[in-house]
C-alpha cells in the first residue's frame, strides 16, 4: 500500500482496532459487557438489585446480549418513579457521591426531569462516543467547530466538547444558534453543529445581513437533537453548500452518528447494545423491521458507573439497516434514522410522524415559495370518523407563491405509499386543508418552549 494511503486509512478512525472489529469478536466483547453490566447493576444499583428480585432474574444467568431479550423493559416514567419526589433516594444511582463527577438532567418535556449521575469514565466514555462520530465524519485536528447545541444540564454539547479535545479540534461553544455573525466572519469555523431549523435561521439571517454563505467556507454541518426529513437535510445542505451528517444522542448515552458515507447511523456496539421492540406486541421485532429502540449500557470489565439501564425504552423508534461493515470500513451496526414516537399519530388505523409532515413541506419546488417553517393540527370533525388536519406553511410571499401546487406536491408526498391514509383522503374522512402565512405567522411561534409541529388536538 501507498505510505501516504495508509496514513489516511488510520486517521478515518478514532479506534480504529474496536471500530473494525470482525463480527464474532465484536459479539464477544459486547457479551462480555452484557455480563460485567448485569453483576454491577446487581451490586451497584439499589433499582435493578430489587427489579432482578421482583422478576426472578439470576444476574449470573444473563451472561450474553441474546439473554437481554428475555428481560423485562423499563421506561422513562421507571426512572422518574425511582428519583424524587416518586421515592427520597435515586435508585438509579449506581456509585458513590464521591465517585459522580456530574450530574444532569433530561429535558423533563414529558414530565419530572430525569436525573444522571455521571462518573469522569463516563465523560470519557461519552467523549469516545461522539468523538468516533466526528472522525467518520471527516472532522480533524485544526477543525474550528461552533457548537449551537445548548450547554447545560444535558450531556450532549459538554461531552462533545470533551471529543474535540480527544481529537484536537477547537470549540467555539455558543450554546446558540443566536451568536453574532463576527462569531464566522473573524473566527472561520469549519464546521457548525446544531439542529435543521437552527441552520435554516441561521442562513437566513445570515442573507439578511449581507453576508453570503459560499464565502465563508464551511465544510461541514451536525445536525443532532431530532428526526428531520431527508429533504429537509437537503435543503440545509443547498443553503449551505456543503456536507450535512446526522447524529442521535440523548443523556441516556446513546450517541450514534453517520459517517462520511452515510449509509444510516453507526452504532458504538461496544459501549451501548441496542434492540428494537414492539410495545403493541410485547416482543423484540425481526432483524430490519421497524420499532422502539431500548437501550442497554454496556461497560467495560472493571468500569464504574453512575447511572446504568438495562433493556430501557427510549421511545424513539428505528430500524436495522445492517450488521454488515460499511462501506466505510466499520462494522459496527446501522440504524435509520430514529424518530421520536410521541411526534406519531393515528388516523383510521395507520400512523404517520411529524417527519412525514416535514417531507411534504421541503419538497423540493416547494422551497422556492417556503420558509420550511410548518405546524399541523389534528382536529375531529363533525362526525366521528372525520380527521381534519390543518397545515400551516410559512411562505416568503404567501401572494407570490403558487399554493395550489405546493399543497398538492405535500399530498403526493405524503400519501405515497400510505394506502389507508390516501382511501380516508379520498372518501374524505381524512381531509387535509393548508393554509399559508407570512413569516411569522405561524401559531407555534406564539408558544413558548420548544416548537411542537405536529398538535393532535381530536
Ligand atoms: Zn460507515
């Protein structure tokens, strides 16, 4: 091989010698793990001490990750239960005070505020885990990276910060996607992470203010914190002009991310084994069939841990794509892109999530006329089989824009492939009417709090 091709071969990988790990090997660490994992939780976790009871688990039986399959699930409201003010102790909490190095909390959008108690390992684990996603994605030493996701009580943007020092990266951490334009212009970063919206304000902004994107020289765009379209990613990457990669995490430590290939999200099998599962059926789905992801941490032998989960239901559903190495050269496993199952509704018997919404919007003639700014209501009609379902779509010029057009290139989007939807919008027991406004004149940009953009309100 060429010197110089392989030396570009080993910097693709941040652990190059776990992230090729063959497929046998990598099954023997990750049930080596499952095993470690269960006897710390068993000792470590006054939780899962008393659930291995309750259920009549033997935790020196479940030494493997087909094992985890015959374990019950745990949910997000089990986690509030077991935390103030549901009981006075955390019984997450798997280590001693003096081991926790910090402690975070969800979002609480559903409720009481989930409590993680984090080890420095953990920091490193964590770190490793988005630090594997930077290089797949071609990050480097000398990158300049604002980072818009929100410092604070959640892991993700701290933890990243951790990975560019790992990698050698600068960080500019405006927590914001709010920051001045000088933030680009003076410091020329390469690489922004935040979220679809935040890029779309952003380059808006950005043409207000005169400065023209192509000049800045960004290389690429992280986008994280929720499900998108995959229009609508393409959309941000016309704005931008360059690469725009996706990464999944959450504070339960999931962290997936795609590579330069992007061929679905990997998945750090050997720091989190993820199942799907279908809630209605009670059982683990078929390898590629869609479902809830449920996580389960995965430490190293003689690792220390704050809050471990066992077979936890993220709520967010998924599929396999493949165990099969990648393109890339990683064999760790891929996952579509996870999408939150709250943002799901149901109407005449099929779902459909917000993300289907979000497809008919950015269709691609449609973004001459649109903002991509969109909300849908779900409201019952007059007699009891009717869904009426409102969308709001935000136009530069709501006169100039060709509305007919755009409402019906957002139908055959969304109907495609949805034979029960397309006969209730045929037989119109499922009616859908839009209506278009001027920037702004949304109804979500009077609510507080993070935007829901699709409302069921039958
Ligand atoms: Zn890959």
């Amino acid at each position: 091989m060429h010197p110089k091709s392989s030396l570009m071969d080993e910097t693709r990988f941040f652990n190059k010698a776990v992230e090729t790990l063959g497929r046998d090997e990598l099954d023997a660490l990750i049930d080596e793990r499952v095993s470690y994992t269960i006897s710390y939780a068993a000792e470590h976790s006054p939780f899962y001490r008393d659930w291995f009871r309750t259920h009549h688990i033997d935790p020196g039986e479940v030494r493997s990750h087909e094992d985890l399959l015959s374990l019950p699930i745990i949910s997000g409201k089990t986690v509030r239960e077991n935390q103030p003010p549901g009981t006075p102790e955390f019984r997450f909490l798997s280590a001693s005070m003096g081991d926790i190095f910090t402690i975070h909390e969800t979002s609480g959008t559903s409720g009481v505020p989930k409590s993680f108690f984090l080890t420095y390992e953990e920091w490193l684990r964590y770190a490793e885990k988005y630090a594997r996603i930077f290089v797949s994605q071609g990050f480097k030493k000398g990158d300049r990276v604002v980072v818009c996701t929100t410092y604070g009580m959640n892991v993700g943007a701290n933890t990243m910060t951790l990975a560019a020092h790992r990698i050698g990266f600068t960080i500019i951490p405006t927590g914001n996607c709010n920051f001045p334009v000088r933030t680009l212009t003076n410091y020329h970063p390469t690489a922004i992470i935040g979220s679809v919206f935040k890029f779309i304000h952003l380059a808006r902004r950005l043409a207000g203010e005169g400065i023209s994107i192509r000049d800045l020289g960004l290389e690429r765009l992280v986008v994280g914190g929720e499900s998108f379209a995959q229009e609508a990613r393409e959309y941000v990457g016309e704005l931008w002009d360059c690469g725009v990669y996706n990464t999944y995490g959450s504070t339960e430590g999931t962290m997936c991310g795609e590579c330069h290939q992007l061929t679905g999200l990997h998945i750090p099998e050997d720091l989190v084994h993820i199942d799907i599962y279908d809630p209605a059926m009670a059982e683990f789905v078929k390898e590629g069939e869609c479902g809830r992801a449920v996580l389960t941490t995965l430490l190293p032998v003689g690792a220390k841990c704050g809050t471990l989960l066992i077979n936890y239901d993220t709520e967010d559903t998924t599929s396999v794509i493949s165990r099969e190495p990648c393109p890339c050269g990683r064999t760790h496993m891929r996952i579509t892109n996870p999408q939150r199952e709250a943002e799901t509704v149901w109407v005449n018997g099929a779902p459909f999530n917000r993300v289907d919404i979000e497809r008919g919007v950015f269709q691609h003639e449609n973004m001459q006329y649109l903002t991509g700014e969109y909300e849908a209501f779900l409201y019952a009609g007059q007699d009891e089989q009717e869904t009426i379902m409102r969308v709001g779509l935000e136009c530069e010029d709501p006169d100039l824009g060709d509305t007919r057009h755009i409402g019906d290139r957002f139908l055959d989007s969304f109907l495609k492939g949805r034979p029960a939807l397309t006969a209730a919008h045929a037989d119109g027991s499922f009616r859908i009417l839009f209506r278009f406004t001027k920037p702004g004149g949304l109804e979500l940009h009077t609510l507080k709090g993070r935007p829901k953009r699709l409302v069921d309100r039958r």
